[in-house]
C-alpha cells in the first residue's frame, strides 16, 4: 500500500526556512559562504569575499586570509554561531579546496561542523 503524503508534510520537505536549529545553522552558513559580497541588490554587505581568492596560490599567507575571511563572514552573519576553529584541505587534482568549518551554536550549547568545496 502506497504512503500517503500530506500537503503539509510536502510543504515542510521543501521549505527554505528550516526549523531545527541545527540544519538552520548549517544551512545558512553554507548560503553565507557561497554568496559573493555585493550579489544581493538589498543586502550589498551580505555573503563572503571568498571569490576574490580564485586562481591565487595556496601558500600560507593566502590560506591565512581565507580562513580570516570565512570567521568573519559566518560571525557577521551568522549571530548564533562562535567560529571555533576553520580547516583547509587542498585538493590539487582537482583544483579544488575543503574548508571544515567547526561551529559552536550558543543557544544550544553543541557544536557542528560545516565541510564545503571552495
């Protein structure tokens, strides 16, 4: 016998506001950190200069200023959350780099962790 889905359990699947705080957090992180600076007409500040690294060396300097970048996006942004610590990891096949973001969300008291290709 099939399942059956209510309107209201489709309207909670596909919401863009998230009610569990955990997924809320990570989830706005995530949108924190991939919105370029400027892109959103109403809130030009909003969102991360992380782009602005594209196609520069991954030595220690810039490495440095990324995760300078990424703590004071997500504590701008994201006032329910204390950056705890930010973890690179270079991919040179792929041209690509990992940021693990270790969060601790204040009201809850628990910590998280955000992983996202840069």
């Amino acid at each position: 016998m099939p399942e059956h889905i209510s309107v209201s359990n489709l309207i909670h699947m596909y919401t863009l506001v998230e009610r569990d705080t955990l997924k809320s957090v990570q989830q706005n992180v995530r949108l924190i950190l991939t919105t370029p600076k400027g892109s959103d007409v109403h809130r030009p500040d909003f969102g991360s200069d992380l782009w602005k690294f594209i196609d520069q060396p991954l030595n220690a300097i810039t490495l440095g200023k990324i995760k300078a970048e990424i703590t004071d996006a997500v504590e701008t942004w994201e006032p329910r959350v204390k950056v705890l610590s930010v973890g690179l990891e270079k991919d040179y096949i792929q041209g690509r780099l990992k940021a693990s973001v270790l969060l601790e969300i204040k009201e809850l008291g628990e910590t998280t962790e955000v992983e996202l290709w840069l």
